[in-house]
C-alpha cells in the first residue's frame, strides 16, 4: 500500500502526460533545430507547450523561455537581475526561501553583493512595512516566492513587486509551489520573472521554465547555440517540454478541483489529526496557504521516527522539516525563522496532497497517525 502525501517534493507524471511524450522518446526524435521537416514536428510541440503554459500563467507565449528544473530559473533570474544592473548591488529576499534561492544569495555574498534576508513572524508571515524599508536605490532585485513548500503559505507577491518597482528593483517569484495549485494571470502584475518546475505539477523532472517580463532586460549565464529565441542555449528538452505543456492544459482544466476536492482532503485530514492527536499545532499561515499543505507539529517527539512508522504502518509517505544532514538532524530554515520552539521545531511532519490522493488516503492517515503519536509521546522524556 502507498499513499503519497508528500506532493510538494514531487508528484506523479499524469497518465496523459507521458503519452504525450512518448512519441518524443521514440519516433519522432528530431533536433527542433533542423532545417529539414523532421525537425520541425519537434519544434512544433515546444511552440504548442508554451502556448498551454502562456495560457495557464496568463502571459504571453514570447515572455517564456524553457529550462532544466526549478533551480535553474531561480538562479538565471537573480544572475539575470545583477548581470543587467551592475551599479546595483543588492537582493532583497526572505529568511523562507527554497535553497535553490537562499544558497544562490550566499554564493553571492561571498562574492561581495549585499543580501538582506527578511524575518517572517511565527505564522511564518512577512510584514510589507519591512520589504518597503529594506528595499533601497542599490537594491537590483527582490525575490520572494509565491508558496512556501514546506508551509504552504502564500505571500503577497503582486504587491511586493509594486514595492520593488517603485524603487526602480526588479522582482522575482519562486512559484514552483503556485503553478497549478492558485490561479495566476501575470498580465495584470508586475511581476519581472517567475520560476516554475515541472515535477510538481504531474510533468517529469528535469523540465522547468521561466517568465521573463516583455521589455525586463536579461541575461543567462548558458550561452551557446540559439535555442529559445536566443535566450537558453542548450538542445530542447523536447519530450519533457512536450509533457510540461500536457501537465499545464491538465492543470488548467483542474484549477477548481485544487480549491474544492484537494482542499477537501487536507481540510479533512487536519482536522481529523487535531482532534484526535495530543497536543498537536498546525504551522504556517491558516487563512493564506496552499489548498494541498498542513504542516502538523506534534511536540516532544522526533519527526524521523513519525515518518518511518507512518511508512510502516501504512505506507504512508509524508515529510519531515528535518533535513538529515551527515549525520545530524538539522532543523527546517523556514521553522526556525518563524521561531519554533527547539521542541517543536523537530517534531513537525508535512502532509501534501495532489489530485490523485482519494478519501480512502485520508482514512488511513486518520486511522494510523494518532496511535503513532501516542506511543512516542510516552517515549519522549518530556511528552507526558
Ligand atoms: C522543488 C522546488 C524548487 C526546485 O525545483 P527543481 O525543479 O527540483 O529544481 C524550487 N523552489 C521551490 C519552492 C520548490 O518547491
């Protein structure tokens, strides 16, 4: 038995998605590149993907440039922003980034750019009034995701990058959490740049894209042939383009089914958990999150040791905010800036649905979980 709540790590490709890559993986295996007719099947479906991806973003088709992965538009935004604006030299971001974000700011601090990472409160929440003060005339970008991954939160993006361009800054999104999960339509913000990933919205891994703004100026570090329009050298990535395009029309047809039947689940669950766990507290921002997030801190206890009997019991994949790094369990950046206590910090677990998980998922998780939690509370030197 499997049931998979761990969506915002990654999530299945969609049936309808491998089918249409297949014929990208077998027959039709031509450079988009080519000259010949061949080649140009292939660059037809990249040209049909980013138009299902322009539609579902509510941007124009030019204003998308396809890339590796996730990290890799978050990293080709901040270096495109400091690239093009060499008499600004700082970034404005959060305390609550992915690292795909934050080690990117570090490696740059290092070089000698300024970074300033803004706090949230316990809700994990930013205040406007600090994004204003901490965005300054040197400032060449402000980065802020959409979702958090670990979380859920929503930040209020469309705002902040009012805030930034008011400075003269550019702004950034990670919202390789939002995609597919909360409507966006990027023509009515200001938005400069916004990085998504494939693998979380039922398309393969490897596979992401960034928007960049008509008229926002740029620049990528990979340079080399004249792929996407002279913006990304590298030969496409034409099957998992292809998928990308087949997850963003399924997401689109299922952007109600995130509000009302995946929300349904996790609704359901965590209040299920919360009356029937001791002591338990959901992090994160309960009015402005993910419909498909809670993150459940259970005090006293060890997420590792939920996880791996939650595995046990019933197959359950969930995640932890624990990283296990050599050795060491190291707490989640994003709890402790929201300032968890150190007891509660590790004993946080994240459940994340998708459109796959059914009502039978839920009942599982209901019938295992609470048992799970009491017996390592009476364990756990301070939980009783
Ligand atoms: C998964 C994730 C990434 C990284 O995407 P990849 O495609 O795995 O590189 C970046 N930011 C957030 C918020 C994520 O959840």
């Amino acid at each position: 038995m499997l049931v998979y709540v761990d969506n915002n790590a990654t999530t299945c490709v969609a049936r309808e998605v491998f089918e249409a890559m297949v014929p990208f993986l077998t027959d039709q295996y031509g450079n988009p590149s080519s000259a010949h007719p061949f080649g140009k099947s292939a660059s037809k479906i990249i040209v049909s993907s980013r138009e299902n991806l322009a539609e579902l973003l509510g941007c124009d088709a030019d204003e998308l440039i396809f890339t590796s992965c996730g990290t890799e538009s978050d990293s080709t935004a901040i270096l495109s922003a400091l690239a093009t604006q060499q008499n600004r030299r700082k970034i404005v971001t959060t305390a609550v980034e992915h690292h795909a974000v934050l080690k990117v700011c570090k490696r740059l601090q290092q070089q000698g750019y300024k970074v300033e990472y803004l706090p949230v409160d316990k809700h994990g929440r930013l205040n406007l009034a600090d994004v204003d003060n901490a965005i300054d005339d040197e400032t060449a970008l402000v980065s802020v995701m959409w979702a958090n991954n670990e979380i859920g939160n929503i930040y209020p993006v469309e705002r902040i990058a009012e805030i930034a361009h008011a400075r003269g800054a550019l702004f950034h999104t990670d919202a390789v959490q939002a995609v597919g999960k909360v409507k966006i339509n990027l023509s009515s913000t200001a938005i400069d740049f916004l990085s998504l990933s494939g693998h979380k919205l039922h398309a393969p891994k490897g596979v992401g894209a960034l928007y960049v703004r008509r008229f926002t100026p740029y620049w990528s570090f990979l340079t080399g042939g004249h792929q996407e329009r002279g913006q990304r050298a590298g030969t496409e990535n034409v099957a998992s383009i292809a998928g990308l395009g087949m997850a963003a029309l399924l997401a689109q047809e299922n952007m109600e089914v995130e509000q009302t039947y995946v929300k349904g689940l996790r609704d359901r669950m965590e209040a299920g958990l919360l009356a029937t766990c001791p002591d338990p507290a959901v992090n994160g921002d309960i009015e402005h999150r993910l419909p498909n997030t809670s993150s459940i801190c259970f005090k006293y206890i060890e997420g590792e040791a939920i996880l791996l009997r939650l595995y046990q019991a019933g197959g359950i994949c969930a995640s932890s905010g624990s990283a296990c790094t050599s050795g060491s369990l190291e707490p989640s950046h994003v709890l402790r800036a929201m300032g968890l206590d150190y007891r509660m910090l590790h004993g946080s677990i994240r459940f994340s649905f998708s459109r796959y998980n059914t009502e039978q998922d839920v009942d599982v998780i209901l019938e295992k979980t609470p048992p799970i939690i009491k017996a390592l509370r009476e364990m756990s030197p301070f939980g009783h």
